[in-house]
C-alpha cells in the first residue's frame, strides 16, 4: 500500500515545487484550449513561485498531495469574506489522475473550511471544460454564474458548494 498524505506547504523548496506541480498539472488544460503565456499570462499552466508568494501573502494556504514522498498534487484555499472560501489550482500530475486523488484534496479543502467556521466554498473554472465541470457537479457543485473577461480567451463557470 502506498503512502499518501496531504500537508501544508511551508518551506521555500516546497513552494517551488508546488509551482512546478500546478504548471505541469494544468499544462494539458493549456494544450486543450490553445492557451499562451500571451492569451492567458495567469492561467495556473504558467505558474511562478512569485505568484505563489504574492498569494500566501494575500492569505492563501496551500496544500500538497504527497504519495511516496513525492508531491504529486496541489491545492489552495483562500478566505473570500466573512461566508466564503475560494478553493483553487486543484491540481493533480496528469500520471496520477483518475486515482481520487483530486477528490480527496477537494476533501482535504472542504475540511478547513468547514474548521474555520465557513459552510461555503467557490471555484472557477473554464465553462467549455465540461467533463471537469460534470465532476464538479458529482462533488455537489453547482453553477452560479458564467462570465467573459476581456483578457481571458475563455468563458469562466463560478460554482459553489454548501459544505454544512
């Protein structure tokens, strides 16, 4: 049986790996939708240690999904207000998926959320990802809104969970 765990990520090395995680975690997501550093500078494919860093110090945690010893995926969870979290860059190497491991990351979020007297959690994601957004919706998401931004090539699905 392999070791699986979930933990913080704290250390500098730690962060830096974790961009490297998310960058090649989301790198297929960039290939599916033609997206460039040009077309889309923030997408989670062009991940940066620096952007990591510039979230922890608005808050965001960040947690990792380590199988042998190897990170092998990522999570942030960021308080949004008073009511809600946002949970986001769900991450899981592309040889790893379809093992539940995103699954029990999004477990892993719902539970500190849920211990920091929170009920509810929002996401974002493509709205033209549709097989991700059917598993989303397994997890007891729904849609809340879509929305084009202008420097975005893609529409955004915002979706939201109670997690009483």
């Amino acid at each position: 049986m392999s070791e699986l765990s979930i933990r913080e990520i704290v250390g500098a090395d730690e962060l830096r790996n974790s961009a490297r995680v998310v960058r090649n975690a989301f790198k297929t997501v960039a290939l599916e939708f033609n997206l460039t550093r040009e077309n889309s500078p923030t997408h989670p494919s062009f991940m940066t240690t620096r952007r990591l860093r510039e979230d922890r110090s608005r808050g965001a945690r960040f947690f990792g999904l380590f199988l042998e010893g190897k990170q092998v995926g990522f999570v942030a969870v960021e308080r949004a207000d008073a009511d809600l979290f946002y949970v986001e860059r769900l991450a899981v190497l592309p040889e790893y998926r379809h093992r539940g491991h995103g699954k029990g990351l999004m477990e892993f979020a719902f539970e500190y959320v849920r211990a920091n007297g929170v009920e509810k959690v929002s996401i974002g994601i493509i709205n033209e990802q549709t097989i991700l957004k059917d598993w989303y919706k397994s997890l007891g998401f729904v849609e809340t809104a879509t929305r084009q931004f202008a420097h975005l090539p893609f529409t955004v699905c915002f979706m939201e969970r109670e997690i009483s």
